[in-house]
C-alpha cells in the first residue's frame, strides 16, 4: 500500500499544504503550523519548507551543505537564525542579539519568517514531520534541469515539467486553492516529493546535529 505524505510551504502569512494519496494531490490551507499538523494526521512523512532545529550560534551544516550543492542558485537558502532571535520583538532586537553573540544581522527577509519558525519550534513534532527544501527537492528529481528562477515563466515550466513524474500536475494545479500562487503550490508538491522519499528510506539527509532542543538539525531531499 502506498502510504500518504504531504508538503508543506509558506505561502504570505499561511501555509499551503499538498497531500498525496497514491498519485491524487488534495490542498488545505492552514493559518498556524498547529492546524497544519492536524490536516496532515495520519500521514507516514511531511516534508515542511522551515528551519527545524536550531543553532545557539553560528551556521547549521545543513545550511552550508545545500548552499554548496546549489551552487549559482545557493542565495535561495536562508541561513537558519540563531534560537536567541525567536525572543525578539522586532527586527532590531533580533540583530542586536546577533551582535551580543558576535554574530552577523540578519536580513529583513530573514526576519521575516522567524514568526513562522517560532511556531513550529514551540510544537512538539513527531519524527515524521521533517525539514525540505523544494529548491533541492527540484533539482534531486530532475538532475538533468538547469533551473531558472521560481518565479519566471521559464521556472515555472522547469518545475511543472519536473513535478509530472510525481502527479498528475494538471489535475493537481487545476485543483490548487485560488489563494495560493503557483510558485508556492510547486514548492508544496517538491516538499511532498521529498517526503515520499524519506516515507521509502530512500531520501539523503544533509546535516544531522541535535540542537539545544534535541531536535535534528537537518535538510530532507
């Protein structure tokens, strides 16, 4: 029996969330990480696009594994802030705790989604819910692909093209919420595609290191 997986990405202030069950995708959009993990009960891997696992200081090797392996694509790959910033208040604050630690500021970008790491590190996760990033995913399904940007129409085509050995992605966009943009509705599918890896022993793991949480500082593709 093929078991279920799904795929989870950011989309604005949300999640989107892509299940497979065989060959079908079904969508779900989530407000907060613990109504992400109630859609996805029951399924055998998550593959979620979010630092899981985080440093006291410095980089996770996760981080500095995929940004070598994407080469010209690496500025893709936010570094994982380190677990002082998820205390702070404001983008301020969180670069003035850097600079306490004798760390780099961190982008307003990567600010950004420190709201969406905290939700899921003040979650107890099961071992199935792992850490992807479609960017990896992409390019471990269609090795022989020089990928162009997400967002470009050249992109979008490459990944579309990629995702047909997983699903039926006509159906499966078709099926897609309004809501949700194409680039984020691809990044869900190769989240997933990278879960059905891990769900069949088969996926590589970059990284590997317990945080001050126990939890894997890891990237799944």
């Amino acid at each position: 029996m093929v078991p279920t997986i799904a795929g989870v990405d950011g989309a604005g202030d949300r999640w989107v969330i892509a299940v497979l069950r065989c060959d079908a995708v079904s969508w779900a959009v989530a407000q907060h990480a613990a109504a992400v993990l109630q859609e996805v009960a029951g399924c055998a891997a998550v593959g979620v696009d979010v630092p899981i696992g985080l440093p006291e200081q410095g980089l996770r090797r996760c981080d500095l594994e995929a940004r070598r392996r994407l080469g010209r694509a690496a500025a893709s790959i936010f570094p994982a802030p380190i677990r002082a910033v998820l205390d702070a208040a404001s983008h301020r604050e969180a670069c003035a705790a850097l600079r306490q630690r004798g760390e780099a500021g961190m982008t307003i970008y990567t600010w950004g989604i420190v709201p969406k790491i905290r939700q899921w590190d003040e979650l107890p996760l099961p071992s199935h819910i792992v850490e992807v990033h479609p960017e990896l995913s992409f390019r471990a399904m269609a090795p022989g692909i020089v990928f162009t940007r997400k967002k470009s129409a050249p992109g979008a085509w490459q990944r579309i093209t990629a995702l047909s050995s997983m699903v039926d992605i006509d159906a499966a966009l078709a099926a897609a919420p309004e809501q949700v943009a194409l680039d984020d509705a691809l990044d869900a599918l190769a989240a997933a595609w990278s879960a059905r890896r891990w769900a069949a022993g088969r996926a590589e793991t970059l990284g590997g290191e317990l945080d001050c949480h126990d939890r894997l500082m890891r990237i799944v593709v």
